[in-house]
C-alpha cells in the first residue's frame, strides 16, 4: 500500500501559517529570549547560532537534536559512541541548561574540533538552511519527542535523513494529537524512522502513519556513572551526621511540588521524633538552576534547616569547614545528580505529583535504588510501567500517600539485586540505535 503524500495538503497549508508566525512573531520569540536572559544570561548569547549562522565545517557531521538537559544526559553514550567510531558530532540544544551540559561533557572533544555544541536554530527553513551548509550532516538524531515542523520540512528539503531517537509518544500526547491536533499527529510521518523504547510505543507512531519504526530501548539505562561522585557520597553523608540515618534524595523536583515536599518532610521529621526513631536525612535536587534560591526560601519558610551545596562543600565535593546542623541539603548545583542519588537509601524522583508528569528514573535504578514517584508517570510510561511490574518502582496516588511511605517503620526495602536484574534486562539501547539507523535510512530511501 503506497503512503499517502507528506505533508497532505492541509498539513502544508498550516506549514505556510506556521512560516508567517515565525516571521511576524520573530520579535517576540527574541523578547522572550531576552527575557528568560534576565535569570540565565546564555539564553541571550550566541544569537547568531539562532539563526543558523557558523564557519563551514571541513568534514560531515552527524546531528543530535537533545533540547534540554535530560534529552543531552540520555544522548551523551550515543555521542561517545559516534565519536569513537570516528564520526564528527555536532549538537543542538535550545535552552542553556543543554548547551553547558554539552560543554562540561565533552569539552576535550569540542576543543579537539571533534563535536560542536551550539543552539538549534529558529524553526524557519532560512537558518536551517544555513545550518545544513556548516555542518553538512550525515543524518540528524532528534531525542525522545521533539516535533518541530520547520527542522523536519527543512531536513527533507535538504536531504537529511532525520528521525526519532530514544522516541516515545506519552499517552496524553498521543492521545490528543490523535483526536484534537491530528496534524500534529501527521508530523511524525515526515521523520525519515523513528526509533523507540517499546512496542507500546512503536504501536501508536504506526498508528499515525509513520511504519519505519525500530524498537531500541532506553538510552538513558546507558549512561556512565561518574565514579568520583558515588565516591564522594558516603563520607558526605558521614560528615553531615547522616551515616546511621536513613537517607532521602527528593530528585528533580519541580515547579509546583515545592510546598508538597516541604509540607512532607516537615511531618516526616516531626513523626519520626514523636515515635523516637531516627530522623531521616533529605538532600533535595530542584529541577531547574534558576529556581535554587526560591526553593532555599520555601523550605526555611517551612521551618527545615539546611544546607546549600555550593555553601558547605567544594569543586571536588570535598567539605569546607565544620559540619553543619541541618536536616536537608539543597543540591543547588549541576551535573551532580549520581552524587546526590548515591547518598540516598530511597529515592523520590519528582514531577510526579504534578500533571506534567514523573521525571527520569533511571539514574536511581543504576544505582540500585528503590524509587517512589507521584501518580502522573504518562511522561515515563517506558520504563514506569515494567519498573512497577518488577516491583522496583512505586506510584503513590497524592501527597498523603507520601507521607505514609516516609513514617517511621514504612521504609520501602528493595533488595537490590532485583534492581540490577531490570536493569541490566532493559540495557543495550546504543547497540541497537547505531544498529538500526542505516536499516531505517536504507528503507525510507527504498520507500520513494
């Protein structure tokens, strides 16, 4: 059966709105840059890369697209293993949080000329277009579920074969770009294939069309561990008076769930003292740099004690000085998460009690920790779903549900060799990408 033509024409009559909506509310998109500059000063740097603008580059790049910081931290294994194979890499990331990260990652390598780390540029075809003839890419690799119509029209137009990375198609999203935004729904028929973490997921792109699909599992159970900062954790949790205390990392908390926890760990600590058990220790990682003053401030306003980790510990984790005494250490810092998951005997990994949904998991489950997440785990459904079902992972219904899993006696005990068995039967997502995308390339080019 020959696939109907991409983009239909109604697809292309709202691609030429969308192309208005770039030109005349390019100011504005500029005004929010400049805007969001005023917390984080790199969103307005580097402008000229907005806009598609580099020197040439001698050799053809490979292209991953990783927004943010999760989508980078979930490619950096792909990206070593490009690299290693000998392939120039160039990343695009649209806010600072991916940019840095991709800096301290592979800062050898962007010094060495081997990997460019630059930000994506506006989702017009001209500084694509601009983009394409730098970097001259090999093929492009977008991570986990980024439809941007401008960077798939733009890469069909020039030849790039594009396609899905780590994809995964949550259920609230597919579930309203199938009924409401069925145009939306059309875009993923313009990826070159898609490559996705299970066959629940591979189910719904062929249902909106898109059949060159691959099932290659969950890059983020390849990322490497930084030995240096499960090292540093137990003799920080020592020195914090923390060693013969249970331990609890709240993980990627975000927006909107700060008073929850607070509220939580305040009762916590206070059931613990009247039932004469030993009070936990909390170190609490916000989601977003931006926000580690305010979420300071809502935690004292709760009447916890804490400390700041850029306060009482150095560069290398080492402690400054006399231990302070606090019941909670506020990770306000970056590209330190295994650290903080490492101190912990239980891990809650946020955006789970709020509906934009649950956070990665699969930092805590590497290091073999136990994980309780909120009800709203659509946006983790791979590996939510077989995490649960293994009893490795727990989805507590609201903030009370909580607050009973934390009472004194209730300490959710794991062993964690179960751990490791899911772990390691859910690995081996790089193989199978690199393995993959010449098979998907080769069929999308049979296909016309």
């Amino acid at each position: 059966m020959t696939p109907p033509p991409f983009p239909s024409p109604r697809l292309r009559r709202a691609l030429m709105a969308y192309r208005v909506f770039w030109v005349l509310g390019l100011p504005l998109v500029l005004g929010y840059l400049l805007w969001r500059a005023r917390r984080d000063r790199l969103y307005a740097a580097h402008l000229g890369q907005r806009f598609g603008l580099h020197r040439r580059r001698n050799a053809p790049h490979v292209w991953i697209h990783a927004v943010s910081l999760g989508e980078l931290r979930s490619a950096v294994p792909l990206i070593r293993a490009l690299l290693a194979r000998g392939e120039r890499v160039v990343t695009t990331h649209f806010t600072p949080a991916g940019l840095r990260e991709a800096r301290r990652v592979f800062g050898p390598e962007i010094e060495i000329g081997t990997l460019s780390a630059c930000y994506v540029p506006f989702d017009d075809p001209r500084p694509y277009r601009r983009f394409f003839r730098a970097f001259r890419p090999k093929y492009g690799l977008v991570m986990e579920i980024e439809f941007w119509p401008g960077m798939i029209i733009a890469a069909r137009r020039a030849g790039v074969p594009l396609m899905l990375c780590n994809g995964q198609y949550p259920t609230r999203t597919f579930e309203r770009d199938r009924t409401k935004h069925p145009l939306r729904g059309e875009l993923v028929r313009g990826f070159a294939g898609v490559m996705v973490k299970s066959e629940l997921q591979a189910a719904r792109f062929r249902e909106l069309g898109q059949h060159n699909v691959a099932i290659t599992g969950e890059m983020r159970f390849e990322q490497s561990i930084p030995p240096e900062q499960t090292a540093a954790a137990p003799h920080v949790r020592q020195w914090l008076g923390a060693a013969a205390r249970p331990v609890i990392t709240i993980a990627s908390a975000i927006e909107g769930e700060d008073a929850l926890y607070a509220r939580t760990i305040a009762d916590t600590l206070a059931a613990h003292d009247a039932a004469g058990a030993a009070r936990p220790f909390f170190v609490y990682v916000p989601r977003a740099p931006e926000r580690f003053d305010t979420v300071a401030d809502i935690l004292s306003d709760a009447g916890l004690r804490l400390a700041r980790r850029s306060a009482v510990l150095g560069p290398d984790l080492a402690p400054a000085g006399t231990a302070p005494e606090v019941d909670l250490l506020l990770g306000d810092s970056m590209g330190e998460m295994y650290f903080y998951l490492a101190m912990a005997d239980q891990v809650i990994v946020g955006g789970g009690f709020h509906p934009k949904g649950a956070h990665n998991v699969s930092e805590a489950l590497a290091l073999c920790k136990p994980v309780l997440v909120g009800p709203h785990v659509w946006t983790i459904e791979y590996p939510a779903r077989e995490a649960i079902a293994a009893g490795v992972l727990k989805s507590l219904e609201d903030g009370d549900a909580l607050t009973r899993a934390l009472a004194p006696g209730a300490v959710w005990d794991v062993p964690p060799e179960r751990i490791e068995r899911f772990f390691r039967a859910h690995s081996g997502a790089v193989d199978k990408t690199l393995a993959a995308v010449p098979r998907l390339i080769a069929a999308q080019q049979g296909a016309r």
